[in-house]
C-alpha cells in the first residue's frame, strides 16, 4: 500500500509493508551491497534476529499493537533533489501525518471535491 508520512526528520513516501517483508528486503539489499562473503551474513540476517528477540516484547508493551512502521521504495520528500533508499523503518509515535498514496500516484488522479 502506497502511503506518504510525515516525521520530524521530513515527509517520507514508499510502500507499507510487513515487519517480515522489510526483513526479507534487509537481507536482499545487504547481501547484495556486501556479496557472498561469510562475514557479511551476520549482518544480512540482522533484521531477522532484532524482529524475532523484540516480537513478544512489542507486542505485550504496546497492547497488540507495533511500535514500529516499515516502508519499501522510500522517496524522501523534504530534501532536494530524488532522494530515494530500498527501505525505511521509523517509530510509530514519531510519525504526526499521513495519507495514503505517493505525489507521483496522485498527480494522475481525479478530483473527487464536492463543490
């Protein structure tokens, strides 16, 4: 789901995604940045060991609910120029807006404003 947020370091744009989703994307884009050497495997399953030891402690603390948010194909919005990283993960208490879409998916979309 494509979705625009605004935190106090700007306004982010990517797609919302799992915990697991961005996990499996960590691996991918470490691995490839480090390639097939064995010291770099620690920190391609990192995502995955911080996800698995924090599982039952976020969850009990935040009554169900995640304290983290986790987005793919991220686009930061409030610096000049096409910034853009393969993955963001941010806190959800710091997250103060959003909306759903990105700035490119709405500049084709229609005007739905009642007049």
């Amino acid at each position: 789901m494509a979705i625009c947020l605004t935190t106090p370091g700007g306004m982010v744009a990517g797609h919302l995604v799992s915990t697991s989703s961005w996990a499996d994307r960590w691996r991918r884009v470490v691995s490839v940045a480090t390639g097939t050497e064995d010291r770099s495997d620690h920190m391609a399953q990192l995502a995955h060991t911080v996800q698995a030891s924090m599982e039952q402690t976020e969850t009990a603390a935040a009554g169900g609910l995640h304290a983290f948010i986790h987005l793919l194909d991220v686009t930061f919005l409030s610096v000049p120029g096409d910034v853009t990283a393969p993955l963001w993960r941010g806190r959800v208490c710091d997250v103060s807006g959003w909306s759903l879409g990105t700035p490119s998916a709405a500049a084709g979309a229609t005007d739905v404003t009642d007049h």
